[in-house]
C-alpha cells in the first residue's frame, strides 16, 4: 500500500518530510575496486580492458575487435523490424528537431567605452557515451544523448556499450547509426569509462563522458570528473502526477506505474483535489498490478515509496510539488497552463490528459535525461549546452582602457596584486604620454 | 627560470606534453576530517559552527553575532575610500551589464503534429556564496559570483566569509552591499559550507553553493554536491599570451606577472614567432620580479611552471593554444580578430594589446571565474546559466497522441517496458472508438 496524506491533517508536515527526505538508493560502496580498475587501464591499456571484459563479460576480445565494425553494425541493423526501425526514425527526427532549437547564439557588441565585448560558443571535441548492456540497454537512452551532442558540432562521439556473452542489441546498433555515433566499442563498466577518459592505443581519449549505468559506472564517472566533463550522476527516477477528478483513473494509474516498473527505488506520487478520486486511482493501480510483466518491481516501488496526497486546491498542489522538485510532472487538470505558471521546479512538465510521461522518453523531442532526486531545484536535463562550452571575449580599444583601467588598477591595489595593476598602468602611461 | 621551448625542435612534442601534464597541485587529502566537520553540522547546527569558528578563526560567536547586522555592514562600508567605491560601482555596473545579455528566452513552438514544446528557465531560489577570508579575500570574487546570481532572479543569495580574529575587509562587506547580496554570515571553513546546505536554526539552507577556497572548502563542497548544486573545483589560475614581434616586452612581461603572482602553481606561458621578442620577454619578467612585492610567490611560479614557446607562425600557435585550453588567452597581434576564429577551447579571450587580462579581473564585464587545468575543453565560466536551471513542456494534443503515440508504444514495447506502452494505449484506445 502507498502512503496516502491529507495536506490538511495535523500531521502532515511532518509526514511530507519524511517523504520528501526517503532514502530510496542503496549505493553499495565500490570506490575502492573501481579506483583499481581505473588504475589499471591507465596503465595497461587495452590489454586491461581485455582482461577485465573477459572477467566481467564473459568476452573474449582482442583490440582488433574492440569496436564494432561497420559490416557488424549493418548486420545487427538489419534485424530491426520495419516497424521498430521507423519508430526510431520518427523518435530521432524529433528529438533533433526540438534540440535543435536549443543552440544559443553568439554575441558581440561594443559599448559606450568603446570595449568590444561578447562571447563565443564551440563544441567539445570529442565524447563519449556509455550505454548499460543487459536488459536497461535502452534504445531511446542512446538517441537522447547522442542527438544533443551531434547538434551541438560534437566532431567524435564513442559509444561503450557491453555485450555480456557477445550479446548485442540490434536496436541500440540502429540508434547509434541514426545518432551518427562514429565509434561503438563493445566494452563497458568501471573500465569503459577509464578507456574513454584516458584513451588506450584503440581508443581515443574524450573531453566528456555522459550516458547512464550502474554503482560501477557511477564511481567510475565521478573519479575521471576533472580529467574529462561528465553529465549527471542520475537516481531512480520519479513522476508526480497533479490531476483533478476529471480523469481517467486508469490513464493516470498507468502514468504511475509507468514509472515504478523502472526500479523497485523509483517513486510514484500522485497529489489530487479530490480524495475520492485518489481512491480510484490506487485502485486502478492494484487491478494493473494484478496482469503487468514488472509487477514485481512495480509493486515493490508503489508499496514502498507511492504516495497519494489529498490537497484543498491546485495552488496547494503546486506550493507542495514545487517542494519535491520533480523529475517528471504530470498537469492533468482543466486548466494546465495555468497550473504550469505556479511550478518553479520540475525537470519535465507533461500538460494535460493527452500527454502520459511516456511520449516525453521516446518521440515527444525534449530529452528524457532529467534532475532526479530534488535537484531539479538546481540543476536541468541534458541538452545540447552539456557538449557546448562559452568562451568570453574582451577588447580594448585605447580609449576604452582609459576610461576603464584606473578602476580596474585601483582594485589591483586593494586587492594587493601589484603586477596587475602594473599591467594597466604601463599601458595607460603609454597613452597618456 | 622557465622552460624555452621550439616547436620545430625535434623534441618538442615530448617537452610539450610534459608541459601539458606538469601537477601544478598538491591537494591535501582532508576528506576525512571535512566529512566529520559535516556531520558535526548536520547533527549540532549552530553549535558546531560557533566551535568550530571559535577554534578555527579565533572568534567567539553566538547565534545572534553569526550574521553581520545591517548597521555592522553599514559602518563597514563607510570605511571603503570614495576612489575604492567609485571603482567598485564601476565593476558592478559593467559586470552587471555584461551578465544581463546571458538571460536566454523561453520558447514554446506547436509542431505539425499539433503538440506544443517548448521550454522556461527559471531561477534558483536560494543560493550560497564561499568568500575566502584573510589575504585572499577579493571584492572582485564576490561581484563576480553574486551578480549572475542576482541577475538570474536568485530571491534568497547569502555570502559566508571567515574573519579571523574578528577582522573583516570592508571591500568585501561593500562589494556584497553593490551586488544585492541579502545575508552575510562571519563563518568560513567545511563548517560555512556544510551550514549552507544543511541549514542550522539561524542559517536557512540553500540549494546552489559557489564560490573559491582552500582545500578543505573544495572537499566540502565535493561533499556536499547532490544535495545542492555547486560550481567548479577552480584549480591554479593560468594564463597564455600569444604575442608577436611587435608588442611591448614590459606589457607583456606584467601580463604574465599577474597570473604569476596569484599563487606558486599558477602557470604563465608566452607563444611567440619570433624567439627574440620571446627572450626580451623573459629578461622584462627578470627585471619585474627585481621589485615586484609579491615576488617570492611570482618568481616561483615562473621558474617551475612558466615557459615561451617558440613557433613558426600564428596557426601553429592556435593549435598549441587548442591543446593547453587556458583559462586565459591573450592575443597579441596584429590581427587577433582572425587568430580569434581559430581558437576552439579557452575560457577567455583577451583581444590586442590594449586589453591586459587583469581588466577582465576586474571591470572588463566578463565574470573571472573560469575553466583551469584544460577543463576549457569542456566547461565555462560562471554565468547567469549557473543560477537558472530549464524546465522541458509537451502538450499532446488528442490529433498529436494519435499522429506519434503508437511509435511510443512501439518503442516501449521493444525495451519491456509494458506499463509506459500501456499509459499511451489506453489513451489511444479510447481516441480511437
């Protein structure tokens, strides 16, 4: 049973605290392993990767067939169903056409000193993104990160992806191909992520390295942070739905369950205006869970971390989901626009009965790559600005470092950093010779 | 004295590489007692912050002196020199003006399947600003943090800044008066960092920490990340002048001192064509550091890390400059709109010779908090865009669900995700009858 709160109980805050501070991930503690396998590859190169990909994988492999090669890939591509593969062309096309959008421009203007100022954006060279293996080997993982990093100029991107047994996914291979990934290499874990942020004699080094995966990959990707960029250390993902009683109980229980079937740690919260309908959909959700393939970890997700909280109106709804900074949010009520107004925090906001969170991870364009964890009070999904990086420019003319540098050589001094000041004054006892 | 390298010389790309890779950082390690002054925070609150400032800054403080009064601030102020302030609201004006153009626009679009997307920024509502305390306690920091943060729309912005023995800079007490700053709290250390994440009774909690300091501040807020976001680990600030015959020795002799004289692992490189300009710049550094105050820690810097590379022309200089990424960049030539267009990875830009890096320091408009050690490759400097963060819309129309839903079913269905195929089948279903 999930919790079920009314936000005018006397109790309440105090359970909502609870619920927002829940502890839903049990990182097992693998620094000390991963810090050898990183060590390890940085010394020995491709012969670690091997060994390790062997251990891990059950893979024998040499450095010839590190990387997939392109009759390989053309191969897997071809098992693709007609179906699958045209929906993966339509997913591509929009998630490259909402991203596209995103590129921000460059400026330049001269001021009233008559400085030149502005900046610039450039791509990162090169990246790289892991793809789990086994069954969270997604697909629509790899067009969500990839798409962004090509739009935004990307020259290489790398793809690790591992293939226990020599298994692959023709429809991540397809993905990748329609990304216009240039390298796939069949490796993965703490070792992937070392090979990409140090390079081996086959693999070339990365400038950033984004993609989901295990404990194992997680610490990997925090201990090359620095040497490389990384993206988001992701959690278990979330949905709150706010939803008024002018709804299907049904659609708004698969929206729930569409999230608790991830992870047995994913958290499904549905806040209503109406109890009785919170009612309906919890009973909707347990008639689902009577026939669904995931009810095991579905069930176990809703049980533990599911909640329906009962409010007095939709302003208190949003005062209270603007707490829980949402990963996904769901606005099924009459009026979502209005509702979408009064919402601060969220990584994805879904609007309307129309739109269940699932068309925003495969096909609906924006990237299903989000703030878990309440940070989407700090922090966005993934973009096209996580492979672009602004360089700021600045010029003087004579003229502009008169009117400007004597402040900037009086701070100098305050700050007692002589040899800057010194490099104003030389210049401007030049000019006003 | 520093290291004088040719790029035609048959091992430089050895030398080069070694340069590349110099450690420039001994980083103590401190994490454990940084973890243990946390969890002193979280547990005791107030408590632990005024012992541990007691022990650390020799300053008994209560709950009610933890924060500066607005009177305190006020008679702070009154201290700064009318020269000081006028150069202060120069820079806050200029940063303020430059950061203001960073805002980007939210958007919303309806595509041909009749779904609206789009997305909004929205600010962060409460941020934290680090101010070292003691020599390193630079006015110009707090502007250069604090007025992204406040252009960005951040309600609540709350500096920490230790002040040992009781004495605080007044510069620093008015930058934060300049920049809006709202609440400004005498305490410094893991123990400042770990009260703006956690919040104690008289400290409200934020959800952005960002902000310079020593190594046990960079482990905090190593720490700390994930429960509030944070800005860069900033390592030893570097700059790269490249310049060409026809420039002025001493000028850019005291470009290179400036970043010299921040700290012993601060790393200043000259690339030149013409190797003699390059050994009269060397001798005009030796002549500078006859007299310069901070010599000591500039003329170390200079002879361990320093170096003039030598090149054949200016396109062999950007390449070089592409591998080093630098924080700064100075081009000093003749025409450095054109080497400007070359350059793909570098924090900032400083464009002919008019415009010596320390006018970026200070007035210039462009913040100075920036991408060292290579990490240009991959990441920008402080910017409005550290203070908003991007929430993601989809409105499915019943037309847009029916137009792409079933390629989201399909997709769902090819990953065994049954419950997100089923969220937008019953919608279908039920559009379809």
């Amino acid at each position: 049973m999930p919790v079920f709160l009314d936000a005018q109980a006397a109790d309440f805050e105090a359970a909502f605290t609870t619920l927002l501070g829940a502890k839903r991930e049990d990182s097992p503690d693998v620094d000390a392993i991963v810090a050898d396998i990183i060590a390890d590859v940085r010394h020995r190169g491709d012969a670690a990767v091997i060994e390790l990909t062997a251990k891990f994988d059950r893979l024998e492999l040499t450095p010839e067939t590190l990387r997939f090669s392109e009759d390989e890939i053309e191969a897997y591509c071809a098992q693709v169903s007609d179906a699958d593969r045209a929906a993966l062309e339509l997913a591509a096309e929009r998630v490259t056409a909402y991203h596209a959008r995103q590129m921000p421009s460059d400026e330049s203007w001269t001021d009233e000193s008559g400085a030149t100022l502005g900046w610039r954006w450039t791509p990162v060279s090169a990246a790289g993104l892991y793809v789990p293996g086994g069954l969270a080997s997604y697909p629509s993982s790899v067009l969500m990160n990839a798409i962004p990093a090509k739009v935004a100029g990307v020259e290489r991107l790398a793809i690790v992806v591992p293939t226990p047994d020599g298994v692959a996914n023709p429809l991540v291979l397809l993905a990748a191909r329609l990304a216009g990934v240039d390298e796939v290499y069949r490796i993965g874990g703490a070792q992937a992520v070392a090979a990409l942020a140090y390079g081996t004699d086959t693999i070339a080094p990365v400038d950033k390295i984004t993609g989901p995966g295990n404990a194992f990959v997680a610490a990997a990707k925090r201990r090359v942070f620095g040497k490389v960029g990384i993206d988001m250390i992701a959690g278990p993902s979330e949905i709150l739905v706010i939803a008024d009683k002018d709804n299907n109980a049904d659609w708004i229980a698969l929206d729930l369950l569409s999230q608790a079937e991830h992870d047995e740690s994913a958290q499904s919260l549905l806040i209503t205006d109406d109890a009785d309908f919170g009612q309906a959909v919890a009973a909707a959700v347990d008639k689902r869970l009577e026939t669904l393939e995931r009810r095991e970890i579905a069930g176990a997700s809703w049980r533990d971390f599911g909640a329906v909280i009962t409010v007095a109106d939709l302003d208190e709804a949003a005062a209270l989901s603007n707490r829980i900074a949402p990963e996904h949010l769901e606005l099924c009520v009459a009026d979502p626009d209005a509702l979408c107004e009064k919402i601060t925090h969220a990584g994805a906001i879904f609007l309307g009965q129309f739109t269940p969170e699932a068309i925003g991870d495969y096909v609906g364009g924006p990237n299903h790559v989000l703030p878990t964890a309440r940070s989407a009070r700090f922090s966005s999904g993934l973009s096209v600005m996580d492979f672009i990086k602004r360089t700021t420019l600045s010029k003087m003319t004579p003229e502009a470092l008169k009117a400007i540098g004597p402040a900037a050589e009086a701070l100098a001094i305050s700050e007692s950093l002589e040899a800057h000041g010194l490099s104003v004054r030389a210049r401007l006892d030049a000019l006003n010779k």
